[in-house]
C-alpha cells in the first residue's frame, strides 16, 4: 500500500511538470507578440516550479518539453532540429539555461527536505531529551563557561524552588551554591564544583548543600561533569540529588544507638523529627498493660512549648489518679478513635491526614482536634512502632502554619524512622532483660555460694574428725584400709566443694564488682599448683 501510494505521487509530480511545460509553452506561443524577445521566461518559469515541486527528474521533463518547443515559440523554425541547424548558440544557451534552472531548483527541493527532515529528527530528539530529563529525579542543569544557567529541568524547581525566569543567564554559584550550613561553601573563592570548567576533571560531593529559595539549605550529593565541544571545554553539567531524607535517618540512627536511656534517646529522636518531617511531633510507647504512654512531645514554635508540655503530662498521668495533676476528662488517647494515634495504636495501621479539620469523630474527637489546632497542626500522620511482629507504640507528626502537607513520600520517611525507633526500642528491652537475668543470675551464685559454705565446712569438720577417730579404732587389714579410704574421699570431696564455692563467691563478687583481696604470704608452689 505504502509503495502503491509512492508510486501514484511519483507520477503526479512528473504528470504536473509534463502540464506545466505545455501550458507555458502554448500560452508562450499565444502571447508572441507581447513576449518578443522574452519567449524563454514562461518556460523557464515552469521548468523552475517543477524542480521546487517535484525535483530534480520532473523539472527535468520539464526542460526537455521546453526545449523540443523551443523554435515553435521564438519563430526561428518550424522545428527543432532546423532551428538547432541555423542558430546552434540560441538554443544552446536556452538548452543550458533550462537544465541548469532544473538541476539547481530540484537540488534545492532537495535541500530542503532533508532539512525539514533533519529538523523534525533534531526537533524530536530534543523533545525525547526534554521528557527524559522532566522526569528524572534528580535534578539536571546546563552551564555555560562563564557559569551562567543555560538548561535546568522541573526537578531543580520542585527541590529548591527557584523557576527557570529566575536563574536562566544568572551566574548560579552565588545564588544556590555560597552557604553552607557552617558558613560561606568557598570562604577563598575556590568552588570546586566550578572548577570542572578550568581543569575538566568530573567532580562528586556527597556532603554539599545547594540553597532554596526560601534561604533554607538543602543537603544534596552533587556531580558536575564538562561538556566538550571541539575539544574545548564549552560548559559543565551540574545534577544532584536530594539527600535530606538519607541524612536525617543516619542522624537518627546515631542517636537510636545509645539505648542506656529510651526516653532520652526518643525524645533526641522526636526533636530531630521536627527538623524535618513537621512542626510537630510525639512518641508513645504501651506499657506493659497496654496503656499509651507519651515519651517525649517536641514543638518548633516556642509559643506552643506549654501547649505541647500540658499534652505530655495529661498523657503521662492517664490512668494514675494518684498524681494530682491527673486530668481524665482532659484529652486522652482514646484508643478507639477514628484518627489520631489512637487509632494507629488500636490499629497498628499508618494513618496519614492531609487536612487534620476534615477529620471526623465524636465530642472527645472534638476535643482533641481542638487541642491540635491550638498547637497549630495542620496536617498530620502516624505510624505504628513494630518489633518481631510486637506493636510497641506509635510516632505522631504534624504540620502547623507553613502550608505544606504531608505526601507519601513523608509516610514513608517516616515509616523508616519508625522502623528503626522500633529495633532501638526492642534492643532497649533486650538489654534491660539481660541485665535483669544477669543481675538474678548474680544473686543466685551469691545465695547459693553462701548457703552452700556453711554445711560444706561441717562437712569437712566431721570428715577429718572421722579420719581421726579411723586412723585410732579401725582394725587393721582389709576392712580398716576401706574405712580410711572412705574417709580420706569423704575429705577430698568436701575440700574441692569448698573452694568450687569460694570460686563463685569470687565470681559473684569480680561481677557485683565487690571482690576484696587480702595480702598474706604465701608458698612458691601453692600459687603454681
């Protein structure tokens, strides 16, 4: 079908050429007296229009009709071959002029389809280029040698906030590349990521930090590479990509290592939370009966901090009507409501809440949700603490008065940090049972020890007096050698009884830390043996 199609266009250019010709040269020969001397200008006009049309083959056609017409329309001859005879040069420089008009206008035809050709090829490429780097993650931009923007894709704008009207032809280092969060990035001048346009060396910074445009600093891994191009160096490419997430869970992970102190560390954790995933953040933990019990609330505003403080102490007091300050109409944990870690407490499922107010409930929901809007939490999520298939407690976080929400994308972050809270959690209950057991097992070896001594050194009293009273009375011969015999194993038991006792004894003392060392002098071969 393609090749049919083909061949019907083929004949329609050269069926058009054939048509041109003949209607210049009848028109031509119409128009005689009005065309004298200027007979040639209608045929070369179509022998023109067909090249252009239908290149170089149809104004090829185009030229040949002209020309076998030529003597009929400049009234030289009444053939071709007469007029060729008598004036050669006249329709040799026609002849010359039509081929030549053919040639170049279907070279030109030609010239421009490859062109249009070529241009479609580049214009799609570019755009493959553009939709491969739109939807990268990372974020990709062009610099010249003066390193000013040339090219930055969506990603820069969503990461840092800048728009391609405010950094396009600006020098970028000044504007995203001058702080870091201990001062100036290049205190003498030197930015190593620019100096790939003086050495032409690639250069990677896992630990750099480019600025929004709020002047807040985001922490990145950057790679900047030059681009070549006639064997001079005629930019760079600068990509980086968001580390925020990586570094605060390494931050997080260093301070879920010390597990001496839970409460502490998850209230470092908690504060570290704000810092990065919202406004607001809490951790509660089930106690052994499995009540809630709040660890650590962490605010950023300091107009909030009393709010935050009354929410902690209300869910530390719940369910100890001892403490004065206890407050059960105030906003507990209901474990069953419909949002809020309550729920994620009941449910061990994440909950997520773009908008806290659209949340539904009963009056103590009310309450609660008023509570939050008092801190200012605006949007909001939680996220179960598991460990070995054992819900523990649950992370909360909130956002409060900058407009943002929260995304799938802060769910997940915080789903790790609360795996990780978990395992701490979990290896902080480990340790205290080990230590627990260790501390049982001690008491034991020191209650055994000491129980055990007083009757081994009966024992032994009556052993040697046995042999005593052996060695005196017991009659010679076989019945006497079994009696002191007897008497002597009786006495070698009790004796290695006794120091296995002293040596947990000491044992129990070397690990209570309590062991007393008496100085006394001693035989050479007593201390070896």
């Amino acid at each position: 079908m393609i090749s049919a199609a083909r061949s019907r266009g083929t004949a329609s250019r050269y069926g058009v050429a054939a048509l041109s010709a003949v209607i210049a040269a009848a028109i031509t020969w119409a128009l005689a007296v009005p065309l004298a001397g200027l007979h040639f200008l209608l045929p070369l006009a179509a022998i023109c229009a067909s090249g252009l049309r239908g290149g170089v083959g149809p104004g090829l056609l185009a030229a040949a009709l002209s020309i076998a017409s030529y003597p009929v329309l400049a009234h030289d001859a009444p053939s071709f071959w007469i007029a060729a005879r008598y004036h050669p040069y006249r329709v040799l420089a026609f002849a010359s002029t039509a081929l030549l008009a053919a040639t170049v206008t279907g070279s030109l035809r030609s010239a421009y389809r490859n062109r249009a050709r070529l241009n479609a090829l580049l214009r799609e490429q570019l755009d493959l280029l553009h939709a491969v780097t739109e939807n990268l993650f990372e974020g990709v931009s062009a610099l010249d040698v003066e390193g000013r923007l040339t090219f930055m894709n969506s990603a820069v704008t969503r990461m840092l906030g800048w728009s391609r009207e405010d950094l396009l032809g600006k020098p970028v280092h000044p504007i995203v590349h001058a702080q870091r969060p201990d001062g100036p990035a290049d205190p003498g001048g030197h930015c190593p990521m620019l100096d790939v346009l003086r050495t032409g060396r690639p250069h990677r910074d896992d630990e750099d930090y480019l600025t929004r445009k709020d002047g807040s600093l985001l922490p990145v891994s950057t790679a900047s590479s030059p681009i070549w191009k006639d064997s001079r160096i005629a930019g760079l490419v600068l990509s980086f990509r968001d580390e925020s997430d990586h570094r605060f869970l390494a931050d997080a992970g260093r301070l879920l290592e010390d597990a001496s102190d839970p409460e502490a560390m998850l209230k470092s954790v908690a504060r570290l939370a704000v810092s990065k995933l919202g406004n607001w953040s809490a951790v509660v933990l089930l106690d052994s009966s499995e009540r809630p019990r709040v660890m650590a609330v962490e605010t950023s505003d300091p107009d909030k901090v009393d709010v935050a403080r009354e929410l902690l102490e209300t869910a530390r007091n719940l369910g100890d009507p001892s403490i004065s300050s206890y407050k059960p109409d105030r906003y507990p944990i209901d474990l069953m409501a419909n949002h809020g870690l309550g729920r994620v407490l009941h449910t061990g499922e994440a909950e997520l809440l773009s908008e806290v107010r659209d949340a539904a409930g009963d009056g103590a929901a009310v309450a609660r949700a008023e509570l939050l809007v008092g801190i200012g939490v605006e949007s909001f999520m939680g996220i179960p603490i598991r460990a070995r298939g054992r819900l523990l407690g649950a992370i909360g976080c909130g956002v409060a008065g900058s407009g943002r929400r929260f995304d799938e994308h802060d769910l997940a972050v915080g789903e790790e940090l609360a795996r990780r809270c978990a395992l701490a959690v979990d290896n902080a209950e480990l340790c205290r049972a080990a230590q627990e057991g260790e501390r049982v097992r001690e008491q034991a070896l020191a209650i055994v020890s000491h129980d055990l001594r007083g009757p081994l050194a009966n024992i032994l009293m009556a052993s040697k007096t046995l042999e005593q009273l052996v060695k005196k009375l017991a009659p010679g011969g076989p019945l006497g050698d079994v009696a002191r015999s007897s008497s002597r194993v009786v006495i070698r038991c009790a004796t290695r009884m006794t120091r296995l006792v002293d040596d947990l004894q000491d044992f129990a003392n070397i690990e209570a830390g309590q062991l007393s060392v008496v100085r006394a002098p001693h035989a050479p071969d007593s201390v070896v043996r």
